[in-house]
C-alpha cells in the first residue's frame, strides 16, 4: 500500500438501518446511517410495501383529499345555485316572488349543513 494517499479504515464500522436492524463492516467512515436495508426492503421482505422515508405519499394523499372535499364542496354550491334558480323561475312563472324563492332555497341548504 502507498504511504499517506489512503483514507483511515474502519474495520469495525457499524451500519445501522432506519428499521433497527444493524451489523458490523468494513468501511472509511466508523459509522453508516441507511434508510433502507436487506432486512427492510421489500425485494427482500417480498411485502407489497412502498419505502416512503420522506412521507411523500402521504402528502400525496392528504393533497388529494383537499382537492376532492374542495370540488365536493364547489359541486353542493353548484347544485344549490342550480335549485335556486329553478325556484325563482317558477316562481315568477306563478307571478310570485322570484327573490324570495331562490333565498328560501338557500335558506334551506344553510340550515342542511349546520346540522
Ligand atoms: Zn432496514
């Protein structure tokens, strides 16, 4: 071996996985932290199982339950307006008070959703 170009050598280097499991190597650091090992993985493992170590999929998840409660919302507003102006129709069809048909229509769903 060449004097003074080789990095200082651990043989007693100590890996340790995320999961708990750790083991003994050889290696230029003394200590190697890992995310995932044999014992974890799930080539190894053969789990259906998705290493998610930086909980992106759980961002994707929550993310997609914002937007679905938001257009759930948004189609319930449509559906009210919908209502709404089907009740002033009829009611100016019957000479009656148009605004007053469309705010009881509000009124109702108001009412629908605090209970
Ligand atoms: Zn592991």
């Amino acid at each position: 071996m060449k004097a003074d170009i080789h990095p200082k050598y651990y043989p007693n280097a100590r890996v340790i996985c995320s999961c708990g499991a750790t083991w003994i190597t050889g290696s230029t650091v003394p200590e190697i932290r890992t995310d995932v090992c044999s014992t974890c993985h799930p080539f190894y493992t053969g789990e259906q199982r998705i290493v998610d170590t930086a909980g992106q999929v759980e961002r994707f998840m929550k993310r997609l339950e914002r937007r679905q409660s938001e257009s759930a919302r948004r189609e319930l507003e449509a559906q009210i307006r919908r209502e709404a102006e089907e009740a002033a129709r009829k009611a100016r069809a019957r000479g009656g008070n148009a605004d007053a048909a469309a705010a009881e229509v509000y009124a109702k769903y108001a009412q629908a959703t605090q209970n």
